[in-house]
C-alpha cells in the first residue's frame, strides 16, 4: 500500500473544504423574517419593537406620526451596530404620550463580516403598522388576560377579533408547555400572537411553571422585553400600575423532577424583597387602580396539594402579606386549569382573585376562559368569559 504524502493530504482537505462551502452556500435558505414584528414593553414614552429573521442580518425600524414614518432607530452595543441571527430588538424612546405612530421593521442581510470585508444580500420589510403610547391621563382601557395555553393558542385569534377594542394582552403563564427548544418559543407563542394582534397591541408575558421546564426555557427572557429585565417587574398603563410576579415551580427544589436544577426558594425570596420596595413607590401608591398578575393564585389559607413547601403555598406565604398591605385592587391568575372568583376575605387576600380555566385534558374547551378587564373612571368591571364570549361571572370594582 502506497503511503499518502503531506502534500496530497493538503490537496485532498482543500478540495473537501471546497465542496463542503459550495454545499454550504447552495443549501443556505433564502433570506426571510420568520416572525413578523411583535410588541413589547409599551409605556407611555417609548415601545420595544421585536421580530425574527433566519439568517444574520443587520436591522432598524422606521417609525413616524404618518404612514410616511420618517424617523428611524437602530440597536448598538459598545459602539456596534447588532449584526446577528434569530430575534431582533429595537427600543423606541422619547415617543410622544397618547400619540399613535405608524412602523415598519427592515433587515439586511449580512453575508459576510470580517474585520475590512463585509459583503450585504437583500433588505427585507414588513408591511406598515401603527401602535398608540398610552398617557398618564388615559383613564378609560381595556385588556385581555389568558393563561394555561400550553402550546395551543389557536382559539385566541377569534377572541381578540371579537374584542377588538382593548389595548393589551396579559399572558399569564404556562402559554407554552415546556420549552425543550428556542424554536417552540416562536412556534407557539411569537408567530401566533404577532399573527393575531401583536404587531399593533402588545402583550405582556407572566411566566409560569411549565415556561420554566426544558432547555429551551432558559432563553426565553432574550425573546421577550420586560421594564426590569426579569420576570417579575412593574408598569405603568394610565391610571393603573400593573404588578407582575414570577412564581418559579409548583414543587419543591428538591423534588427529583428537577433534578437538583432549581432554586426557586431564594429566588422567591429576592422576588419578596423586591416586592416589598416596589409597592413603595410612588407609581404603585399614587396610581388609582392596582393590579397584580401572577400565575399561581395567592391565598394566605393553601388547600390540597398547596401544601407547606410547595409552590403556591411559597409564593402566599411570601407575597401575600405584601399585597394585602398595599391596597391591590385585583388579582389574576391560572394554574389550576378550573376557572373560579375568590371574593375578598379579610387576612386572607384582601382583594378578589380571578383564576382563569384551561383544558384539562386535549382540547376540551368547556372549562377553558379568559378574562376581559374594563378599566374606567368609576372602577374596574371584569368579565370571566368562555371561548365564545358567554360570561360566567362579572365582578366590579368600585372606588
């Protein structure tokens, strides 16, 4: 047998790098958005404004008070324009309060990036859309709160067109079933609600329990924007402050379902003290109507598998005490896939509690609702509903 010299060696890797770029460059898909633009974090003076592409890509939105736009705004880091793949994130600011402005999202392909060398493919846009910044004297909106999707959000599209009128989506938790990759993200929940209504309304995630399972889940903060950073964090939407709370897994850390991964104990711990400062504020005590959203319920009296040392049993023990001292108007909340009205019990949760239902099992939407929040000058009216709009039980809170 012939021994192969160093040179034929070299010949033979070249000519496999040669066919291995070509095979590469003829199977690279054709530059596309794979999730059309998706709002987040609005506020009275500025929006973050997100969407997907497939391949890497530099990216800006143009924005305006006109169909024209004229105004436009890109992301940098340290000095640098973001070039990349996947989720892109602009940040709108200085906007004008209780204004609507129109946009369009744009991506350039970026080829090929070296230090003297950058080669450019084509430049995709989105259709033009318009939002509304929300002022500190809007004192008539309406809202919509789900929970308990996992993975299935199909029926909400004919929900959002029959109640066409409200301002944002509360989602609240477990709107995914556990997250094993970053895809599932934008599969069942980016795509669907953009299609639906998120291009024009934002939505503002609460992340449940089953949003905290899989390798997936621990990206899914870099496909959504909150005022913190975190998942828990506070807003502002006119006279209202919404409170959104984080409450980790429903078992304890040490449960082998876990597999010694979880730390929601302290976590929870942190989240409390947060807690305790933020109802302290001034946006939370001067707002007229306070609202907390959380995916488990709080009640200060835990029943069944709420146990002492469980999730829901946790997040009462430490949040609870806060809230009933903070004047909280309402509470939402799922989890328990049966929908219910916890009327206020003094020690307890000195505020209703609404729990959204869910299927129990397939598709059975018999038990599954959502909630519809009326907010207006004499109070909050709140509408637990079925998927087809029937009410089930109406509460009104007057001040």
């Amino acid at each position: 047998m012939k021994k192969t010299t160093s040179s034929a060696l070299l010949i033979i890797v070249l000519i496999l790098c040669g066919i291995s770029g070509c095979q590469s460059q003829t199977n690279q898909q054709p530059f596309t958005l794979t999730c059309t633009p998706y709002l987040q974090n609005l506020h009275q003076n500025g929006i973050t404004i997100m969407w997907m592409v497939n391949n890497n890509a530099t990216s800006w939105v143009e924005y305006g008070k006109t169909e024209q736009r004229g105004s436009k705004a890109v992301h940098t880091q340290s000095g640098m324009v973001d070039v990349n793949p996947g989720v892109q994130k602009i940040v709108l600011t200085g906007l004008e309060p209780g204004t609507r402005y129109f946009y369009r999202v744009a991506s350039n392909e970026v080829k090929l990036l070296q230090a003297y060398k950058v080669i450019f493919g084509d430049t995709l846009f989105s259709e033009t859309y318009s939002f509304t910044t929300p002022s500190a004297s809007t004192r008539q909106f309406s809202f919509l709160a789900f929970n308990d999707l996992h993975s299935k959000p199909q029926f909400v599209n004919d929900i959002v067109k029959r109640e066409n009128g409200f301002s944002f989506a509360m989602l609240n938790g477990d709107i995914m079933g556990d997250i094993n990759t970053e895809d599932e993200i934008a599969k069942c929940m980016l795509i669907p609600f953009s299609n639906y209504f998120a291009t024009g309304k934002p939505f503002f995630l609460t992340r449940g329990n089953h949003e905290t399972r899989g390798s997936g889940a621990r990206s899914l903060l870099k496909y959504i924007d909150t005022p913190s950073g975190k998942y828990y964090y506070s807003f502002t939407y006119g006279i209202a402050c919404f409170i959104v709370l984080d409450c980790g897994e429903d078992k304890p850390d040490e449960h082998p379902a876990y597999f010694g991964l979880a730390d929601y104990d302290n976590y929870r711990i942190d989240e409390a003290e947060w807690l305790s400062l933020e109802v302290q504020k001034p946006a939370f005590k001067n707002a007229e109507y306070k609202i907390v959203c959380i995916h488990m319920p709080i009640t200060l009296q835990p029943q069944g598998e709420d146990k002492i040392g469980n999730g829901p049993a946790d997040c009462s023990a430490k949040f609870a005490p806060i809230l009933n001292k903070a004047g909280v108007d309402l509470l939402l909340a799922g989890h328990t896939h049966q929908f219910a009205v916890i009327h206020p019990q003094k020690g307890v949760t000195n505020f209703p509690v609404i729990v959204g239902g869910a299927p129990v099992s397939g598709n059975d939407q018999t038990k599954t609702t959502y909630t519809l929040v009326e907010v207006g000058k004499s109070g909050i009216t709140c509408f637990l509903k079925k998927v087809n709009g029937d009410v089930i039980e109406e509460v009104k809170i007057k001040k």
